[in-house]
C-alpha cells in the first residue's frame, strides 16, 4: 500500500531525495546525526496515531459534548469571566487569516492592520478608563494586576503594597505569585463586612512606605468601591492607586477611574468579545497616565508616517521591553494577545456610543430584577448593602454548595459559592446576571430556590 | 484616484448609527440614580464611534488586507515557527461545548475540557521527556517565569542562597527578562566560536551560588547544542536545574527528547510547534514541563484523575501559587490538541524531520550569495548576515523590506545579538520546495540588485500600501491614541 | 568621523572639555553614529551628584539602549534640558548642543584617567 500523506507537510519522496542532493545527504536521517547518536530517539512516540481531519473533527465534537455549555444550562456565574452576547461580526472578522495567521507586527510595511486596530483598541482603552495612555494589552486581568504592581513599584521607588481583600482571589494570588521574586512585600486589606467594599481606615492606618493600593471596582462582591475616597488615603501615604476593572461593560455607566484619581488602570477585557472558553484567552489591559509611560510593560503602538508622510503605525517605545533591554525591561511580556485585543475592538465599534451604554443599563437592570427576586425568598438574604452593577453576593439558609447542586438538577448553574475563597462567607454565594439572562430564566431560578427551601422544610419536619 | 489610507474608525463616526443592537429589556428598567451613588455615573464617552454594521466590517476587511499573514505568503520569521495553521484545529476550538463553558461550572460539567487538558499534558510530557506538566502558563515568556520562581522556592525550600542563572549569549531576551523577574541575577555565558555552548565555559562559571543555567536547544543560531549532556551533568553536579527554552522544540519532535539530555525543566509555545495561530501577536500559550523533583512546585490548580472522572486539585502546599486567573488559555490548548492528533507520533516526527531539511536546503542554497556565519549543519533555522552586501551600502534592514516586493514576509532581523546584521530564517515544515525555491531565487536578486541599484534596496518597499514607516518619528513625539485632531501631513518625510 | 582634539574620552564614549573647575559632558560622534537615530534621554537633576564609571543617564535609539558613564565624579551644576526635549541634537552636534550635563570635580586627577583623542580614535579602530 502507498504510504498516506501528511496534509501539512507537504514533501513527496521524489522532492526530499532532492533536497537531499542539494545538502549533500544520502537521507534525511543522516541530516539528523548532527546529533550525538545517544540522544536520538530510537523508538516512535508513544502517541495515538494521526488521525484525518474527519475523525479529528468528531473527536473533539465527542469531548466537547461531555461539558455543559452555558447554551445548555441557565448560567448565573460570573466573576471575572462574564456569559456576554458576541455580535457575528467578531468571529467573522478575527476569523480572517489576514489577522489571525500573522505575528507580532515586527514590519511595519506589511503589517498595518494589525497595528492600525491595536492603536484604535489603546484609544478604546483610555476612552473607557479615563486615561492618558495604553498598551497594545497583556494577558489577563489577574496578570495585568501583577504587572501594575511591579510598575508602581518602579515609579515609587518603594516595595510594599496594599491588595483590597475583595479584588478577585485568583488576581491576588496571582500578583503574590509575582511579586515572590522582587522582594516585595504585601498585606492584604479587610473588608466592610455590612458594605462589602474596602476599609478605608485600613489605608489610613498603614505606614508610609507604600507602593500602591489595588483595588478592584467594582469589586469581586459586585459591589461598588468608594474609589475617590480609596484615592485620597492612597496619596496621602505617597502611594499610587490601581484599579482593577474586572468587568469593563460598567464602564459603560460608571465614572471612569481616570476621573476618579487612578494612577493606573487595569482589567480584563473578556467582557468585550471574547468567549468564555473555560477560562482563557482572555485580555489583559492596562492604561495610566501620560507621566508613567516608559514604565509601562508591554507593546506600545504608536502613530507616524511612511516615506510618502502617508499615516501609518508602528511598535513603538520598544527600548522598554525584554528583547532590547533584556534583564532590565520593565517586564518579560514578549507577545501581547493581538487577536482576542481585536475582537475587543471590534465588538467596541459594533456596539459604539449608545450600544454600549445601552447593554450596561440592561446588566444593571437583570442583576436588579434578578436581586428583586432572589431577595424575595424567605431563606435568601443580601450579604451587603452597597451598590453593584451586574452581580451581588447572596446569603443562603443552609450548605451553599447543597443548594448549588439541588439547582443544578434543573439546569441552573446558580452562582459561585464563597466558601472556598473567603471561609467566612460559608454561606454566600456570588450571583450574576447579565443580558443573556432573561426574565423567564431569573423567575425560574427564584421559583426553584423557593421550592427547594420548601421541600428542605419539609424534609426536616418529617 | 489612489487608493487611500484607510481612515481610523472615529473618524467614519456618525452619530446616530449603531453596529449591534442589544436585546430590548424584558425586566423593569432602572432609574440609575436610585440604583447607584450620586456622582457615580459617567457622563457621555467622548470620541466613541457610531458606525453600522457594514461600516465596522468593511474598516476591518480593508484593514486586514494590509496585513500578511501565513495565510497570505512565506513567513519565515526565525525563531517564531510560523508554521501553517490546519483550519479544523480553529474549527474544533470553536465548539460551543468549549467555547461557551465557563471556568467556574462546577467540575462535573466540564469533564471533557478536563479530560482534552489532562491527555494534552501527558503528550506534551512524553514528546519533551519530562514527568509532569501545567498548561497554565498564558505564553513562553510567563513559563519561563514559572519555571524560574519553582526553582527559586526548590532551593528556599532546601535552605540554599542560590542567587544567579547562567544564560548564553544568543538567549531570546525574554531569558534574561523572565530571570530577573524572578529575583535572580543573570551572568552571561559566550558562545564559542562555533556558536555553541562549551562544558569548559559552564564549567568555569557554574558554582553553587547558581541556581540553573537557561539555554535555548536548538539554540538561536539555529545550532544544536552538541555538548548538551556534558553541560548538563556539570549543572548537576553543582546542584542546579538545566532549563530548556522550549521556543525551538520544533526541531526535535520525535527526533530527541530534552528530559533525556539532563533538561529539567522545558516551555513549549503552542504557537510555535503545536501550530495554534499566532494571532497578530498572541494569544499564546506557554505549558511548563519538569522533572519530578520540581513537581510540587507546579502551579495550582493541577488535574487530577480518578477513575473515569477529571477534577481540579487546588491545595497543595508547596505550589508556586498561580501564574494568572482560571486554567491557561484553554482555546489554544484545544487547538494544540487537535494538531496533534492529526499528526499522530509518525506526523510529528516528520515535522522535525522535514522543518530541518528545508532550514538546510534554504541554507545551501544561498550560502555564497550572503555571508553564513556558522557553516555547519543545522537544525530548524539558519542564520545569515548582509556582510557581503554592506559594501554597497545595503544593510539587512534593507534586504528586509525589499523581500516585501517580493510577496515574501522578511526573515527576523538583527537576531541573535551575537551575529552583526543577523537575517534569521526559519521556513518550517510546511513550505513546499517550490515556495523555498522561489524564496531563493527572490533572495539571489536582491543580492545582485544590492550590486547593481542599492538605491532600489534603500527605498523598498516599493509595492505595499505603507512606504516605509518613519520609525524614529514614532518614538520621538508619541501618538499612543486618536485625540480627535486631524492627521498631520509632516514636511520632513524623505 | 571626528574627534576634536581639545577633548578628552573613555572608553565608553563619552567626551569631557574643562572649563575651569566644571567639566562638560556628552557622548562622542562614534556613539551617536552606532546608536542610530536617538529618540531619549535621560539625565540626572541638577544638583545630583554623578560618580566615575556609573552610570548618570541613558540614551537611546529606536532599537537599542545604552547607559551614560560618568568620567568624573562631581555635582552635577548644568544639566542640557534642551536635548531632552529635541534628542535628535545628539545626533546632529554631538561635541556642541548636544552636550549633556556640567560637573563639578571633586578630583580633578581623575581627567588623568581619560583617553586623548589620538588614543580614542586608536581604541575605536581596534574594537572594530
């Protein structure tokens, strides 16, 4: 039988003898005894073996089919991955091989689309948050954070910082992750357990010797954090103030923290575009003030002209980052994350001026009814009393993760219980509700949970 | 009329126009100053494009076609493996059961992402040689991070200062970066006169104030490092790790394993050897291998299998912490996944097989035409330099953009560091002989318009929609975003 | 090429011309020319004080970063504001506007030290 092709490598036997005469082999296994002859190989992989592109295909359909798609299932989670709606005209566009099959745009000339969307998603960014300048994007919000950090250490020239303890517990953990290498240390700060937002008195009380205060907002509770007041206490102690944007479709309705006396911004922009995908890619974004430019991690875009003085945009500022100024960059970030940076943007221009305001009254408006009718359940009660754009923190009469699962049985994923992040809030459970939500679905959620206590009382009476 | 640039999309705004239309609210509205804290509420977002739908996909339509990409022509960007992308692998990555999941569903509902992560580990494992392996990492460059901070917390653990890495010369930046993010302080190790790294030179400089010595294999230069072993087992026996820049593992796939040269810890890049698209510059995705005396350093959450049944394991106490929020980029991984069942053990050993031969025929093939510094074979790319041009004034700078009026994409330029006027070529696997033959050919008439017309070199490119781009203008006065004022029309362009 | 007569070098490319009891420093017309371009830089505040073979500042070009070594150690009395705000000056008039910062010695026998021109252009063509 005829030995069967590879579909991406594309050298038939006629053309790799060739190529062999060229370089001057009898086989390519000779080629390979550049090698020491010890360290080759000498039994295959033990992988499966290649499949065609059909059966590839109805493999990963088969795995694919073994999760619960937020298609398939009433989802109320949110925190820090947000179920929004994506406009057919995303995927079309960062579907064209154009965009997605090139690299970090490296030459200019060739490369202008890429570099022309990214500059349009920097200006996005400083729209949204209020702010002076901004990156070409990093990898996540929980990355960005560390990254922010680090800065403001730079800036400041000090190596302590505050993390509120409502920013989100896989951002914190990931900023302590980085910070383990500089010698820089942390506290984290307590919340208001009535508001559910950052002690200020906490910042107030600390020493003069810090680097920033991050902050998320609104928080990992949903709630919204008194960023002005967090700002004063902040300064005060010569430290910067980070904000983190978890959710970035509330920047549709809320003060950008640029007007709010933020030093740095940063977030994660999955909201805009990007599809869950179980967690990643998501993108990171960071913008500041003008003042703090050259301490910015990450690529720059930046405006010119060609030969002709015809616009044109190119990397820019690259004497910051590793490949120029190796161990003394302001960060090892190599790549930004290009295309899921254009879905943001193209999901931005879809949607513009009074799209977006209009989609952030509605999350505002389903995570109120959906609040309205959870709070109308006996044994359900609000954890805290400040203010939230699309999501709130639940307190439950009885197991949390009890109640999860009794709704799970009728297709409703019901929120993230606590517990596990914060063992004070054992009986709390994160709830969000955003456009894709409908009222059906929010009734039905209060319907099953008032059945589910019912029956629960019942029970125990017997 | 000539064809225009094509204008920033704030400035083809309309108001009134919208691109998408939200769904109407089936649930009471909201008065928001009831609903939110006085002054909480922003005013209008000023500069924000309205467009229609057409006007959005047009913009990027035409954007894109002044991009190139794999897709478009010859790629062959050394050291980035801009290898073809299989479109089932974006199919399979766009299934709703992936697509539409989120991190936080309870664990019995994503199964089969748990199962996809946990094989893809294990094949990452046995194609690299090493005993275990996260998928966390986002990108190389943040693998090379969580590599360095699990070192860092081994020797924490055992009590032992050890405060520097050993990085070689020819070292992707990212190294040195990644090291020093990590705490530690970076000594450099010159490569001998051949490209490569000697035992004498490692030998000289490794003591037990090293934690590791980080190196590339193959290396930049496009060299196998020969010595491998030997290195490896003088690192040892000063007690530290040998980390493996897995940024050129395309190489060797089913050809040798790095955890049988005495690596110990590697990153693969799925964006380069696994094929995943590169996205204009990312999404990536980093996974981190290592040994099994680093295991428990890996980052948390790790996958766990019992039985039939996946689940995430959260606690474990000596665990470097997390390297970003939720599990990696999980799309990436599908992709990566799908890539690899498509070639099977047979396909990926021909990939480095194949991916070496058409470095080394590229290489014959235009040695004497450019100055080849390292005449030896090599492995997945070949590096070259513009000495013989530079006489007549043409740099590589040059030779990079008039290879754009060729329909080809320019080879990495100025890298390595350690070669003068570096042209790095790496054509991958993918590339037919044709495309290679008529890369070479397009290569010798540069060579011979460098001679001939160098002035035709200086001021190339000449066909694409953007002359070339006044870089330095850039970094002088930086324009980081619209501000609503009209483009100027400098009078200093050459 | 040039390099002026009246000037004294290191090895890192800096030029210094005595005025009296201050010294001015800039970066000579090798550096500039293998720099490329320049784009930024940077300088201590007046006031600050630099010390011999530190680092007082950086250039840099749009694809390379190089440190300034001081010659001298002294104050720092003048700093050149002006090439802050228009770099490209080092690359037009590295030995006249382009100077970068005036020092104060604290120990004028370290000028003993620095290369004439004669000796730097020889260090140049060796390195080459």
């Amino acid at each position: 039988m005829e030995k069967r092709g590879f579909t991406c490598i594309p050298h038939t036997d006629e053309e790799i003898a060739r190529m062999c005469g060229v370089v001057g082999i009898a086989s390519v296994d000779e080629l390979l005894n550049v090698l020491p002859g010890e360290l080759r190989l000498t039994r295959p992989l033990r992988l499966p073996e290649a499949l065609s592109e059909q059966e590839v295909g109805s493999l990963l359909r088969d795995m694919s089919r073994r999760n619960t798609s937020t298609d398939d299932c009433s989802c109320f989670l949110g925190a820090g991955a947000y179920n929004h709606y994506i406009p057919s005209a995303v995927d079309h566009i960062i579907s064209r091989s154009e965009f997605y099959t090139a690299y970090t745009p490296y030459q200019p000339e060739i490369s202008q689309g890429t570099l022309q969307s990214i500059f349009e998603y920097q200006t996005f960014i400083c729209q949204l948050t209020g702010m002076e300048v901004s990156n070409a994007s990093l990898y996540d919000g929980a990355s960005a954070v560390a990254e922010a950090v680090l800065m403001a250490g730079r800036i400041t020239g000090k190596n302590h910082v505050l993390l509120s303890s409502t920013l989100h517990p896989e951002y914190r953990e990931t900023a302590l992750t980085y910070l383990e290498g500089g010698g820089v240390s942390s506290r984290v700060l307590p919340y208001c357990p009535e508001k559910g937002t950052t002690m200020i008195q906490a910042v107030e009380e600390c020493k003069d010797d810090i680097a920033c205060l991050v902050v998320q907002h609104p928080n990992f509770f949903g709630s919204l954090e008194e960023i002005e007041a967090l700002s004063r206490a902040v300064h005060d102690k010569g430290g910067l103030l980070v904000v983190a944007v978890a959710e970035p479709l509330s920047l549709g309705i809320l003060k950008p923290p640029g007007e709010l006396g933020c030093d740095i911004v940063v977030g994660e922009g999955q909201s805009f575009g990007s599809p869950l995908s179980f967690g990643g890619p998501y993108l990171g974004f960071m913008a500041t003030r003008e003042r703090y430019l050259r301490q910015m991690p990450g690529r720059i875009v930046g405006q010119t002209v060609d030969r002709n003085g015809k616009r044109a945009f190119c990397l820019t500022l690259a004497t910051r980052e590793q490949h120029i100024r190796r161990a003394r960059a302001t960060s090892n970030i190599c790549t930004n994350q290009g295309l899921s940076a254009l879905a943001c943007t193209v999901y931005l221009v879809l949607l513009g001026r009074k799209g977006l305001m209009e989609l952030s009254r509605l999350n505002i408006a389903k995570a109120a009814y959906l609040r309205k009718r959870l709070l109308d359940v006996k044994e359900i009660s609000a954890a805290f009393t400040s203010p939230c754009f699309n999501e709130f923190v639940i307190e439950v009469d009885g197991d949390p993760e009890g109640f999860l699962e009794e709704l799970l049985e009728h297709g409703i994923v019901g929120g993230l219980s606590l517990g596990r992040f914060y063992p004070e809030l054992d009986r709390h459970i994160l709830v969000t509700a955003t456009e894709m939500n409908t009222k059906e679905e929010i009734d039905r959620y209060g319907e099953v949970a008032e059945g589910l206590f019912a029956r629960s009382i019942e029970e125990t009476r017997r | 009329m000539e064809k225009g640039r094509e204008l920033l999309i704030f400035e083809r705004s309309s108001p009134g126009r919208t691109g998408v239309r939200p769904p109407t609210a089936d649930v009471p509205e909201v008065d928001l100053d009831k609903v939110l804290p006085k002054g909480a509420v922003r005013g209008d977002i000023e500069g924000f494009p309205e467009v229609s739908e057409l006007d959005c996909v047009r913009h990027f339509t035409r954007l894109s076609n002044e991009n190139f990409g794999v897709d478009t022509g010859f790629y062959p960007l050394g050291s980035c493996t801009m290898k073809y992308n299989p479109k089932v692998c974006e199919d399979a990555s766009r299934l709703s059961g992936f697509s539409r999941l989120h991190p936080y569903e309870p664990e019995g509902l994503c199964q089969g992402a748990l199962e996809l992560m946990h094989e893809l580990e294990g094949y990452l494992a046995e194609i690299s040689g090493m005993d275990a392996v996260t998928l966390q990492p986002a990108a190389g460059a943040q693998g090379e991070l969580g590599g360095m901070l699990m070192i860092a917390a081994y020797f924490r653990d055992k009590g032992e200062a050890r405060r520097k890495v050993l990085i070689p010369d020819t070292a992707h930046g990212t190294n040195p970066a990644s090291c020093r993010l990590a705490g530690f302080d970076v000594v450099e190790v010159r490569s001998s006169r051949d490209g490569i790294l000697t035992p004498e030179a490692i030998e000289r400089l490794m003591d037990d104030g090293c934690a590791a010595l980080m190196l590339t294999n193959p290396n930049t230069l496009g060299l196998f490092e020969d010595n491998i072993e030997k290195i490896a087992s003088i690192v040892h026996s000063k007690g530290g790790f040998v980390y493996c820049d897995g940024a050129n593992l395309n190489a060797l796939m089913g050809v040798a394993r790095l955890g049988d040269m005495g690596v110990d810890l590697v990153q693969f890049n799925l964006h380069k050897t696994f094929s995943t698209p590169h996205g204009g510059g990312g999404p990536g995705s980093g996974p981190l291998g290592v040994k099994k005396a680093l295991e428990p350093y890996l980052p948390v959450p790790r996958i766990r299998k019992n039985g039939d049944e996946y689940s995430l394991e959260f606690d474990r106490e000596r665990s470097i912490g997390r390297l970003k929020a939720f599990y990696g980029n999980f799309s990436v991984m599908v992709r990566a996944y799908a890539y690899i069942r498509l070639m099977g053990a047979e396909g990926l050993k021909r990939v480095g097989e194949m991916a070496v031969l058409n470095a080394n025929y590229l290489k014959e093939r235009l040695k004497g035409h450019f100055h080849l510094p390292h005449d030896r074979t090599c492995m997945h790319e070949c590096v070259f330099t513009d000495r013989l041009q530079r006489r007549y004034g043409v740099t590589t700078l040059d030779i990079a953009k008039r290879l754009m009026d060729y329909g080809f994409h320019p080879p990495t330029i100025y890298f390595p560091l350690v070669v003068d006027g570096a042209l790095m070529i790496e054509p991958t696997e993918t590339e037919s002989l044709q495309t290679l033959d008529e890369f070479i050919e397009a290569m010798k008439r540069i060579a011979k318009e460098a001679e001939e017309d160098p002035h035709l070199l200086k001021n190339a490119p000449h066909t694409t929609g953007t002359a070339r781009v006044d870089e330095t203008r850039a970094a002088r006065e930086p324009v980081l975003r619209w501000t609503g004022s009209p483009p100027t029309n400098p009078d200093h362009c050459t | 090429m040039e390099f002026p007569k009246d000037l004294k070098y290191t090895k890192e490319h800096e030029w210094v011309r005595e005025e009296g009891s201050v010294v001015v420093v800039g970066i000579t017309d090798y550096a500039q020319d293998s720099l490329g371009d320049v784009v930024y830089v940077e300088l201590p505040q007046e006031g600050g004080s630099v010390t011999k073979d530190e680092p007082f500042g950086v250039v840099e070009s749009v694809k390379a970063v190089s440190d300034l070594y001081s010659p001298v150690t002294g104050n720092v009395v003048e700093v050149n504001d002006a090439i802050i705000d228009s770099p490209e000056v080092i690359n037009d008039d590295p030995y006249g506007d382009a100077w970068m910062i005036k020092v104060e010695l604290s120990n004028a026998e370290e000028l003993n030290d620095l290369l004439s021109a004669e000796e730097y252009q020889k260090y140049i063509e060796e390195e080459k």
